[in-house]
C-alpha cells in the first residue's frame, strides 16, 4: 500500500501560524515549497490542498482547515474523495511526549492525548493508519504544572534558540516522506526514529 496522502494536523489562519501545535502544517508547507508547489481551498475536502511529484511518486498533501479537534472529518473526506484506505494514509502531528528534535514513526496505535489523532481515530474508525510524531517536547515535568501550561505551550511559538532544532527536523521530516515512498515504513522508521539534530550537527 504506497503512501498517497500526507495530512498535516494544525489549527487554520494567522493566529496560529508557527506555534508548536502546527508543526505538521510546517512539514507539508515545506515539502510544498522545495517542489514549487501551492496550496489550494478544497472546500470539499474541508482543508488546503497541494500535489507534489509525478506518477507514482505523486503526493497530495492535506492541510484540514477545520480546527485541531474536527481533523477527522477532513482526513475522511480526502480518503473517500481519492478512493484510498487508512494504510495509504501519513499523518503528521506534534507530540508534547518526545522532546524536540525527535521524531516517532508508527504504522498504527492510540490517541495519546492528542485531539487531532483521536478525531482522526473517530471518523476513520480504526487506529491502524500510519503517523509520524514530531516531538516539541513539554511545558514541565511536573504533572499538575504540566497540565496546566499545556495550552499555553502548545499554542506558543518555537523560541530563536530552538529554530535551529526545527529547521533540522522538518528538513529530515521531509526527506522521510521521500524515504518512505521508495524504502517503506519499516526501512524509513529506522532512520526516522533514531533521527538526533545533535549527530547532524556534528
């Protein structure tokens, strides 16, 4: 089952452009860019739009513009739109778990907290589509702390000393969807997973 759909999961408009929730709206944004390619409103598919690659390499890349928590929707609408399954299906999403500059590539699995993937998980009915965690690590370790600074973090902005790890990391999420396409999910977790910023700097 190739990978034909790439979602990014981030919250729609200016408001929230560049916080840490929409790092997966980064990636695809990115993606787009080195290819030459836009956007495009797909009120149908309720999201944005754009294509990268030609033939079997071709990737459509979905932004849903319907809100973190109603992802779902859009992700099915693509899916029944292009006639494809779950399992031709990436989505990418932020994960307070991982510390930034980590990277979790899974064929299937839980929420984890995460609305986005839970929304998912509801409209799809089924957990078992592949998603590729971008850690941004967490407001504190405390627990109680840490739920409180929750909202706050997630929808803050990446820091000046933290762009370089970002940069890093959506430049090696990038070339992971390329890896993906020729090498598979296992063969590209491998490199994924044990991603550091620290070795690529060194």
């Amino acid at each position: 089952m190739t990978l034909q759909l790439v979602v990014g999961l981030g919250n729609p408009g200016t408001k929230y452009a560049g916080t840490r929730h929409n790092v997966g709206f980064m990636a695809l944004e990115l993606l787009a860019a080195r290819n030459g390619s836009g956007f495009r409103n797909q009120p149908k598919l309720h999201g944005l739009l754009a294509e990268v690659g030609q033939g079997d390499q071709r990737l459509r890349l979905l932004m849903p513009q319907t809100y973190m928590n109603d992802s779902g929707r859009s992700i099915r609408a693509a899916l029944d739109w292009f006639s494809l399954t779950p399992k031709q299906l990436l989505v990418v999403v932020d994960d307070m778990d991982l510390p930034l500059g980590r990277l979790r590539l899974r064929q299937s699995g839980s929420a984890g907290g995460h609305n986005g993937l839970r929304s998912t998980i509801s409209h799809l009915g089924t957990q078992d589509f592949p998603r590729l965690r971008i850690g941004i690590g967490a407001p504190a370790e405390n627990p109680a702390e840490r739920k409180a600074r929750t909202v706050g973090h997630v929808l803050g902005r990446f820091n000046a000393a933290e762009q370089p790890t970002l940069d890093a990391v959506l430049a090696e999420v990038e070339a992971g969807f390329g890896l993906i396409q020729r090498l598979g999910y296992e063969r590209a977790g491998n490199r994924l997973n044990g991603f550091s910023p620290e070795a690529q700097a060194g």
